[in-house]
C-alpha cells in the first residue's frame, strides 16, 4: 500500500508543474498580444506605420515592419547632426552606456555635435562595437549605410531606416523603420521573444537620447545622477544585509549584488 503521504506531495509537485506552465503560457499570451505590439508600435500613429519611408524598396509589408516615432522641438537639421555621428566609433548611441560597456563595447556618448562626425557616406560602417571585440569578433560588429539624405534619411542594411519628417519650422519627428527579420520560424520566434525586447529598450533610450540633445537640455542632470548612483548603493546595501541576516543563506540573493557591482563601476552614465 503507497504512503499517502508521498501520494499527496506527488499531486502537489504535479498541481504546481501545471499552474507553473499555465503562468509561463499566460506571460507569453501578455507578451504576444500587448507588450510586443505595444514595443513595435512605439510612439508612432497609424498613418506613419502605413507610410512608405526611404529604404522599404519593394517590401509592401510595412504592417509586419516595426515603426518607433518621437517628435522633436528641433528643425530636421539640427535632429541630423545628433543623428549622423552616432556609432560606437563616434558619438556613441545615446542610450545605456553602462549596459552597452558591460559587455565590452567601449562605447562613450557624447553630448556635442563633432564637425569630423558630421559627414558619412554610402558605403561606409557604421559600428556597433570595436574592432577587437572579443577576440576580434567585433570585425564584423558593423552595417553598411546604404542611403543618406541630409536633414532626412540614414538607412542602414540589417537594421532599418532613421527618418526626419518636418511638422513644422521648429518641429521635426524622427521615425525608425526596422527592416530585419530573421529567416525560419525558429529564429523569428526566438527572435521575438529574446531579441525584440533588447532591441526596443535600447532603441527607444537612443530616440529620447537624441531628442534630449536636440532640444539642447541635459539628459542627466548632476542631482539625478546622484540619486541614480545612491540608489543602486542602497539597492546592493540592502541586499547584502538581507543575505547575510538568513539563517538559511540562500545564495541566489547574491547575484543582484555581482550584477550591480560592475554596473556600478562601469557606469558611464547614470540612465535608468
């Protein structure tokens, strides 16, 4: 006769593997149905989603496309010079650079428009990590421009078109047209789910980035970053204690410590 005991804790274990596999399909059906949509639809309306933008060539699939947009209180050609010198070789992205210099990319931003980074011509790389990544894996770490039309367009092969769209003398809004997208179900999904994310978070920092610069504020200011810099000293204080007051230490707390340490000290800014 089975111990009815071990017949419980094996209904438990099985109740929990369900509701567990239930939570992961929900998250996914969240994820799918509104975070995704809401990710590639950024900041953009209708009308500009269905716009033929400079580098969609035949592709009349622009609804499959995604398209991030951000008005700017600058004219399209002050909106360019930020846009031109971006590059890890250049101006940097605008966004997480304590992110981007986490995995090695030595990337700085910069907050001046360079004369030697205003002129970029077809044919040329734009850059996204250093030559000598990785053991040289960083070779390949670069796209090439394939349009340039001052004051209006940037398109870049394997990542997508930057457009200036003038509202009016003062006003411009910069729209991003993603042009990727991986072959075979396996990679599109993988894609999606992994990669979308990543993409838009860093994406989405290098519009506010530009706008910042654009209309001539700080993106940082002194007391901010201060208060970004304490915060993540109290977040590793709090987490230290919280590890070592455990009589059963549970050594996974340790790692938001190990992660927070190298940003910390990593940081070239103190965005988000």
């Amino acid at each position: 006769m089975r111990d009815p005991g071990a017949m419980l804790a094996t209904v438990v274990k099985a109740m929990r593997l369900r509701y567990a596999l239930l939570f992961l399909v929900l998250l996914v059906a969240l994820y799918w149905t509104g975070i995704r949509p809401w990710m590639a639809n950024w900041g953009s309306t209708a009308a500009e989603r269905g716009m033929v933008l400079p580098g969609d060539g035949a592709n009349t699939d622009r609804g499959g496309q995604p398209t991030l947009a951000i008005t700017i209180d600058a004219p399209p050609e002050v909106v360019w010079q930020w846009l031109v010198q971006v590059g890890q070789d250049r101006a940097g992205f605008y966004s997480y650079t304590w992110l981007e210099n986490l995995i090695g990319c030595d990337i700085h931003n910069t907050d001046e428009i360079r004369p030697e980074w205003q002129h970029l011509a077809v044919g040329e790389s734009w850059r996204l990590a250093p030559r000598d990544y990785l053991w040289g894996m960083g070779e390949g770490a670069a796209t090439p421009v394939l349009l340039v039309e001052p004051s209006r367009a940037l398109v870049l092969e394997m990542w997508g078109a930057f457009v200036i769209e003038p509202i009016d003398a003062q006003t411009s809004r910069l729209l991003v047209r993603g042009h990727t997208e991986p072959s075979g179900p396996v990679a599109s999904l993988a894609s999606k789910l992994v990669m979308d994310p990543m993409v838009f978070t860093m994406e989405r920092r290098m519009l506010l980035g530009i706008k910042a610069r654009a209309e001539g504020r700080p993106e940082s200011p002194a007391a901010l970053a201060a208060i970004a810099q304490l915060g993540w000293v109290a977040a590793g204080v709090a987490v230290a204690w919280r590890f070592a007051s455990q009589r059963r230490r549970r050594y996974w707390l340790a790692l938001p410590v190990a992660a927070a340490l190298p940003a910390l000290l990593l940081a070239g800014d103190a965005q988000a």
